[in-house]
C-alpha cells in the first residue's frame, strides 16, 4: 500500500486497468460455443465505460484498509450487472436508444433475441463471480453471502429494476418529486450504493465505517444521477456518445424538468458536500473517495 | 421422515404444497412499490406450473437423508429462474409465444417492458433468496456458496442461456444430433441437473450420492426434453394450454424433428432406465425420485 499521495486521474486510470485485466480474465473467451453470446457480451463489457461502480467498490475497501484482490470479483461483478442494465434499457421495448457511447447499442449489432439473452448471461454471471472467484481465505463465506443478498436487493425489484419499472412508468406524467426520488434512489442510487457497501463489508469495516460509506453512497449517488441528467440536457452529444435533450423529447422525469438546471446543480453540489462530511470519519485512505465525489459533478461525459 | 410408503400422487401433491407455500411467503406482496412488477411476477409464478424442478431438489435432499428446510429456499429459487427463463422465451424478439399454461404470455398481458423486467427481477431475487433465505446453521455458507455458483454455471451461457441461443441460432437449419444435443443437455438439462445437484449437497450428500444423483439428473433432464418434443407434436392441446406443432411449423430442431416419434419414445424410455440404474446406490429413500423419472415420459403435459 502507497503513503505517497496520488493524483485522482492517476488513480481513476490505475483502478480501471486492474478492473479491466480482471474482467478480461473472469469474461469467457469469445471461441466459447455458442460464439455470439460471448462476443455480444464482450462488445458492451469493454464498449468504454467509466467502471464508476467498480472503483467505488475497491475504493471503499481501501478506504478501510481492505486488500483490492478480495473485492475484485465482486467489482466486477457490479460493472456487469450495470452493463447488463444498459443493454436492456436500450432495447426498443424500453428507451429504445440506437447508440451509447458512440457505439450502436447491442440489439442494433447482435438483435434483440441476443441482447435480451447477452444482458440475462451477464446478470448472471454476477454472481457466479462473486461466489466462485473471491480468493478462498481472503474474506469468509458468511460476508460473501451477505454481499450476495445485499448486490441482489439492490439490483433486483426493491432495486434497480423497480426503479426502472417506475421510470417508465412516470414517461409523460406530471413531474412530481416524490416520484422523482423514488426512482432516482432505484435505479442508479442502490447499485451504487451496495457498489461501496460490498467493498466496506468485504474489506473488513466496522460499523461506524460501514454507516459511513454507506451514506457517501446515497449521497454520490443522487449527484450522479442529477448530473447525468443535466448532461443529458446540456452535454456535448459527441463526447457523451449519445444524442442529447432524448429526456425531454420522451416526456421522462428528471431533476432539471422538475427544477430547473440550476437548482439541479445547486442540489447536486449540496449532495457532494454531504457525501465529504460523510467521511470525516474515514483518514486520508478515502482521499480517492474525495476525489470521486467531486469528480462526479464536474465530468463532462 | 415418514417411512410408510406414500403414492407418487400424494408426494407430488405434498411437496409442490410446500413449495407453493414457501413461494408465496418469499415472493413481495403485490402492494409494495411500483405493484406491477411484482403483479407481474406473481401471474407467471403462480400460471399453474408443476414444480419440477424445486420437487426434484427437495426429492434429492430427501434421498440423503436431509431435512427441506435447508433446500427449500434453493428449490424455490430454481423455480424463479424457470419462470424468468419461460417469460424471456415466450417475447416477441424470441419465441413469440401468446399463449402458455392456457394463459396470456407475461408480455400480452404487462407489455414487453414489464416483461422483460419482470424475468431480470425474478432472476435476480433467486440469488437474493438462496443467500438470504436459507436457515442459518441448516448448511455451512461454503455449501450454500457453492450452490450459488452452479445454479448460477446452469442457468447462465453455459448452460440455459447458451442453450437457448443456440436453440434460436438452429432455426430453419438442417438438423444434426450433435446440435441438438447441445442444446437440450443446456437448455433444460443443466437446470435440472443442478437442482439435483443442489438438494444433494444441501442435503449432506457424499460423493458417491452426489455423482449418482448428477447423472441421474442428466438422464432425466435430456429424457424430459424428448417428452416435451412429443408433446409438441402429438399432445392434446387443450391439456397443455398452448398449441401443438409448433416446434415444426417454427423449423425448431427436435428429436421427433430428427429420428421421428418413436424412435425417440425409445430414447426417453432408455434414459428413464438408466435414471433407475443411477440411483441404485440410495436406498428406498430415493423412491420418490424413482416416481418422477417414470412420471417424466408418462405424462400428458
């Protein structure tokens, strides 16, 4: 472990390499039989993203001195789950989007048959990472299962899906804030949330620690989604790699609808304050997290 | 444990009893936030399905001599990713089915959003289940460890999802056993093998036990999919509550499509003999498992 201090795109860009070696060895190789389903996974695993999630996930851990290779499978893990989200988001049944991250989306490449299935292989190889890859001694069984249970509550109806399940459900209604919440806490919120609170358990928190990470993460988390939807709004289409104003156009319910872009900056801004306050608790092993918490309001993409 | 013999009728009928029940009491109720994803759930779940699967698990478990308490949330979670699956196969982009059990396909009803979610959801909750639900002090966390990884292995691209896209990919292709072995021994035999697998090793079983039940499974796994092929070309469609024929008019690569009906009458009846050779290792005990390998290829939906 390194006293020297880092920058935070040094940081960012050494976690994502470790993040990316390990999915390219946990992902099976595309000669596997029936090619297109492992090649249709592998074209939106490694289709640019910011592996956000798995960093938190590793972040946390180190935050409360946990070593990186307990956490990686989990890590992992995680970014697939999300991965597996994106593509059936984008299936024409749902946003029905052509392209993301500049590439076509994955029913435009391999179909909708594949997508619907690459995006169901993928969730569930989650969890055969988490439980078959976590190096045996490096944590115990009882805190993988509890890891297990906490990444599948967040990411199934209680989670993620109900979140989206909401969201589509809200397209065209009058903007409410209730609602607004409800499914901003879902769909983004929980998976990034159990994204630090599997990295604190796995990396051996306490629970003042625990508690504090968990709240860093309710409350990047909201930032996030608020950003992302101001970006939506007034991002650079070519850098984001995907039409802007798509929001407003589908009648979908967001903070700068509800609110106005301002106020939605000025809330995220409040958002990432909190999250920094959230961990006085943590010594300087959660810089990174500090980093990550600002990062996620300025980014660009 | 009883040891009066009881009538395969009865130990159907008891034990989908219990698995119903134990579902009813994992699955959300209806009114939790947004209702239509667990509405949606719940119809597919509860369509009228026979319960093979979990009866298979809980079966295994009884045929070492273990208790159902420590199998039941994995036999009900094996069930979830059954109805995930079929409410995926039956999408438009996929087998288009309207009808299935005499009911309305999840999609007609909910529309393919919910659809789609609902299967992500119930996939999902499977792992939540089996992490979360199973008794503590019932079966060590390596075990249940172990269990989510080969449920996971199963129903994942090497096993269910990888048979169903190469079941798709076969379409309107000239017919060869080498592929369509491939395809039935994943995408309904690796699900049934791993719920034998699975009661087995929940269920305290040794090697000797767990091979024997394995292959068990693999007999009666590729046995069922016969039937279900002759049932597909010559069942009553009334008591399957779908139509027949459909796998031909589909160009879909079958046994019966392959080697005709009686000839793979034959097939299912030599691999229900060698399901009965697998388990004369287990005693009386494994007399109910005796009864399903018979009842697979005798029955009429």
């Amino acid at each position: 472990m390194t006293t020297n201090p880092i920058s935070m795109d040094e940081y960012l860009e050494t976690r994502k390499t470790l993040v990316d070696q390990a999915l390219e060895l946990y992902l099976p190789a595309e000669t596997c039989e029936p090619p297109v389903i492992f090649r249709s996974a592998r074209y939106s695993v490694f289709a640019g993203g910011k592996r956000l999630r798995p960093i938190l996930c590793i972040a946390a851990a180190e935050a409360v001195g946990g070593p990186i290779d307990a956490v990686m499978p989990t890590a992992c893990a995680l970014e697939l789950i999300h991965t597996y989200s994106l593509i059936h988001d984008d299936l024409p049944a749902m946003d029905n989007d052509d392209y993301r991250r500049g590439k076509p989306t994955s029913h435009k490449v391999f179909g909708e048959a594949v997508a619907i299935l690459a995006g169901d292989a993928l969730l569930t190889d989650a969890f055969r990472i988490i439980a078959g890859r976590t190096p045996a001694g490096a944590v115990t069984a009882e805190k993988l299962l509890q890891v297990i249970q906490e990444v599948a509550l967040a990411a199934g109806w209680f989670g993620m899906v109900g979140g989206q399940v909401a969201d589509i459900e809200s397209e065209g209604r009058a903007p409410e804030e209730k609602t607004l919440n409800f499914i901003h806490t879902r769909k983004t919120g929980a998976l990034i949330t159990v994204s630090l609170r599997a990295g604190a358990i796995l990396g051996g928190a306490d629970d003042d620690a625990l508690d504090a990470l968990t709240e860093y993460g309710r409350h990047v988390g909201l930032a996030f989604q608020i950003a992302d939807d101001i970006l939506n709004v007034e991002g650079d289409a070519q850098a984001l790699g995907k039409g802007t104003g798509s929001d407003q156009s589908r009648g979908k319910l967001t903070y700068p609808a509800l609110v106005g872009v301002e106020t939605s900056r000025r809330v995220a801004a409040q958002l990432v304050g909190k999250a920094l306050a959230d961990l006085s608790v943590l010594g300087e092993r959660a810089d990174p997290l500090r980093g990550i918490a600002r990062f996620i309001v300025d980014r660009r993409t």
